[in-house]
C-alpha cells in the first residue's frame, strides 16, 4: 500500500528543494562568471573557489547532519539555514575592487576581493549545506519510506533543471548587463523568504539518535566496520558515485561542446527543450520506481541514458542534439531518482543526518574531482582548439561521451551486487 506524503508535505519538498537548487545554481555557474568578469581573471581563484567550496560543502554535511540526528531535528536547520543561506548569497554584490579596497587599503585590491569571493563562498556553502545538504536531505528520508521514495525522488531530480530553466530564461539578462547586485540580492532575499515559509510548513518527524557526537561522528561513517556493517547502502554509494562520475565526464564541457566544435549559438533553447522533455520523463517515471523496484529500475534507466550517450557522440545539428540529448538527460533523472531513492531505504534511520555527509563524498566530491580529470584528458588527446581572448584553447570532443558511457557501464557492477544480495534475502 502506497504512503501518501500529503498536500503540506509536497509543497516543503518543491518549494524548499527548488529554492535551494536556485541558490546552487548560482553558486556552482554564477560565481566564477562573476569573479572572472568583474574582479580577476585569473583561473587560480576560480580553482581554489572550486575546490575549498566541495570541502566545506562535505565537511559541513557531515558534521550538521550528525547534529541533526543527536538533536532530532531538521527544522530548525533548515530555516535558519535558508535564512541565512539567502543573506549570504546576497552578500556576494557587494564585494567589489573597490570596496575590497576600502576594507584592506595596504592589500592589491583585486586580489583582496577575489579573495573575498573564496572565502564567502565557503561561509555560503556552509549555510546551503547544513540547510539543503544536511537537514533538508534527512528530512526528505524521514518523510518518505519504500513506497513512494522513486516517485519524491523523481520530483526532486528535475529541480536542478527547472532551476537552470528559470535563472535561464529570465535573469541571465541582469548578468549580461553587469547587475550582479541586482541579480545576487533577487535570489538571496527569495532564498531567505523561503527560510521563513518553512517554519510553518515544516514540522520534525520523530527522530533521535543517541549516538555520540563529535570526532566519532565526524569518522563513523569511513570505518571499515561500518561498512561491512552496511554493504547495501555502500554498494548503493558506489553505484551512484560511479554514475554521477560518468556524468562529471562531460557535463562540465557540455556548453563549450555545443558552441565551439558543433557551432550552436542558441544552445539556450536546445537546452531548454532538452530539460523540458527530460523533466517531463522524469516525473512519468516516478510511479514505475516504487512499482517495479529501485533497483530494476536502474538497468533501463541506464540502458536508456547509455543510448542518448552513443547518440550525442554522432550527432552533429541543433535538432540532433535535442533528441539524443533528451533520451540522454532523461535516462540521467530515472537513473539518479532510483539510486537516490535506494540510498535512502538503506539508510540506518537513526543516523539518516550523518549518512548525508558520507553520501556527499560519493555524490559530489569524488566525481567532481574524479570525472572533469577523465573528461579533460579525453579533451586534451584531440588535436580540435579554438580561441578564445586571444588564446589557443582545446576543444571538446565527442569522445567525452563515448568515456561517459565506458564509466556508467561500471556503475553495474554495484548494482548486480546489490541485486543479487536482494534476491537473496
């Protein structure tokens, strides 16, 4: 029998999931265009802002999570963490040469407000974190169970793109006319506003951990014992960080790829029909999750991204793109809501805040650092450049794709692994 979430409960999961993925959004495609465009060129900030941003993102899960459980409560971290989410996301118009200047007048100014950047974005990588990462992610755990996790988890897969959708399609403008502190305020006070929504849709779940706190919590999940304790849930984990590493393959290129080897100009709408299409799949394919089971689910999800992959690799127009990139990105959401919602029926339910620390190791910092390597050095074999501020740069190739699909092949092993010890139980 189907558990029925309720009308309070699907709206927390939209409203609060979709606002935090507009203050990700930003963070993870906004930022350095902001840095670069109007404090310093230098690709050495962008990489620390990058790198330092994933380690605080991790860190800060896995220490608040573990918080979360001992205190048995996310609300009080989600709204408080919206709130000042929001702020902090706002903060970021304001640094300028020139204020930087004003606040360190012995430092370069650049220099100093680049700085500045780096450091900001890990105090709101810290907010989003313990908000969205931390609190937001258990709470979506205890509020669902077997029966209708594929179906949430459907919903909250295509929140990136209707995100990338909407800052797309209506405030890029802002930024293409250098209103960053118009742009960054918008969505700031949005993300606070709903900080403040959430106290009155929001109400704890019954949670408690009495387990300890502190260092212990902080390496639980990396022993050794507790792995072998859990095999599920760290098959799950490595299932989907080999699929969120296939996809780091050429994701990061995807853009460049579209404007500089297949000479698409308006990539813009051929993304936006591609993320409209593959949202809609998506949210088809949620009821077939719970219905045929997450992980029988995964092999055609798969089998159906691994097809738009091969397709990408050939074709060559606007059109082309949409229809392979939709059979692509569509396999990609059926493929994360079915894992996602297996790494939640295998989450111990007294340590669901702490496990969404571990969970960020696998989903984020591994394939971040991982895939973009295998991507670049697919890149880096081609002998196709193009230039760009005077510079010779490489171009990406179709070969990212074809190496995408060789490592999301991989992510079956896990997967056999756990279906074989499911059939067996």
């Amino acid at each position: 029998m189907t558990t029925k979430l309720g009308a309070r409960k699907w709206t927390a999961l939209i409203l609060i999931g979709l606002f935090g993925q507009f203050a990700w959004t930003i963070e993870n495609m906004y930022f350095n265009v902001f840095l670069y465009n109007t404090i310093s060129t230098d690709p050495g900030y962008i990489a620390a802002m990058v790198g330092w941003s994933a380690a605080a993102a991790t860190l800060t899960t896995l220490l608040m999570g573990a918080l979360s459980d001992r205190l048995g409560k996310r609300k009080a971290f989600i709204c408080a963490g919206y709130l000042l989410w929001g702020l902090s996301t706002a903060a970021f118009g304001l640094i300028t040469p020139e204020n930087a200047a004003r606040l360190f007048p012995r430092a370069n100014a650049a220099a100093a407000a680049a700085t500045l950047v780096v450091v900001m974005d890990c105090v709101m990588t810290f907010f989003g974190s313990t908000a969205n990462d931390a609190a937001f992610n258990a709470y979506v755990t205890d509020i669902t169970d077997e029966t209708n996790r594929g179906r949430a988890e459907s919903v909250l897969a295509i929140l990136p793109l209707i995100s990338m959708l909407i800052i797309f399609g209506l405030f890029d403008g802002l930024t293409q006319q250098g209103k960053w502190k118009e742009f960054f305020g918008i969505f700031g006070a949005a993300v606070s506003a709903v900080g403040v929504i959430a106290v009155f849709l929001v109400k704890d779940e019954a949670v408690r951990s009495e387990n300890a706190d502190g260092l212990k919590n902080l390496i639980y999940g990396l022993s050794p014992n507790v792995v072998r304790e859990n095999p599920a849930l760290y098959l799950s984990f490595a299932a989907f960080c080999l699929f969120s590493v296939a996809v780091q393959v050429f994701f990061p290129f995807l853009i460049i790829y579209l404007q500089n080897y297949l000479g698409i100009k308006d990539y813009a709408i051929v993304l936006g029909v591609v993320l409209i299409l593959a949202s809609a799949a998506s949210v088809v394919s949620g009821r077939f999750i719970d219905r045929v089971g997450k992980l029988r689910f995964v092999f055609p999800a798969a089998g159906v991204m691994l097809l738009g992959l091969v397709g990408m690799y050939f074709v060559r127009s606007g059109p082309g793109v949409m229809i392979a990139g939709t059979v692509m990105m569509s396999g990609y959401m059926m493929c994360s809501a079915a894992l996602g919602a297996e790494i939640r029926d295998c989450t111990p339910p007294d340590r669901v805040g702490h496990f969404q620390g571990i969970r960020m190791i696998f989903a984020v910092l591994l394939p971040m650092i991982v895939g973009p390597a295998i991507g670049a050095a697919v890149i880096r074999g081609s002998d196709s450049t193009y230039i760009e501020l005077g510079q010779v740069k490489t171009v990406p190739t179709p070969g990212i794709f074809l190496a995408a699909a060789a490592v999301l092949l991989l992510c079956f092993i896990p997967v056999l692994a756990l279906k074989k010890r499911e059939n067996r139980a």
